[in-house]
C-alpha cells in the first residue's frame, strides 16, 4: 500500500500503528539520503534552493527501498536509491 504524506498530521492519520517503526526506519533514510543529494547539489551549483518539494510518498511493500530525486534547474536530476534492512 501507498501513502502519500505532506505534514506529521499526516503520519499520525494514515501510517498503520503496527508499521510506524518501519515507517520511520525508511524516512530516517530517505531524509539522510535527500540532504546528502542536496551536499552534492551544493557542489555542483552552489546556490542551489529547495523550492519545491512535493509529497513523501512512503510504498509500505516491506522491500526497504529509498529513493530521493533531486533536480538542477542547469544540470538534471540526481536520483539516489538503496535498500536498507
């Protein structure tokens, strides 16, 4: 099952009581991930923004899957993806 999260109200309203820990395990990750991306942005263009950023969209699939897209008005997309356990 999808969720798809835009505040901590969010977590509390749609996330299983029963799957909150694995919840938190892959945004833990995700969020370490996406700063990491946003470092390597940095570099790349040093001004770099956040200006927009959409909806965390958690797939409860027990897979552990992260991934963080990150796009560069000059450059692309810097997409990072891993499975934690």
């Amino acid at each position: 099952m999808k969720y798809e999260l835009e505040s901590i109200t969010d977590i509390f309203n749609k996330i299983p009581t029963d799957r909150v820990e694995i919840f938190m395990k892959e945004l833990t990750d995700a969020v370490l991930q996406a700063k990491l991306t946003i470092d390597v942005a940095r570099f790349i263009e040093p001004d770099f923004e956040i200006t927009q950023a959409k909806p965390f969209i958690w797939d409860d699939d027990d897979k552990g899957e992260v991934m963080v897209t990150v796009s560069l008005d000059n450059i692309g997309k810097i997409i990072t993806k891993r499975t934690i356990k």
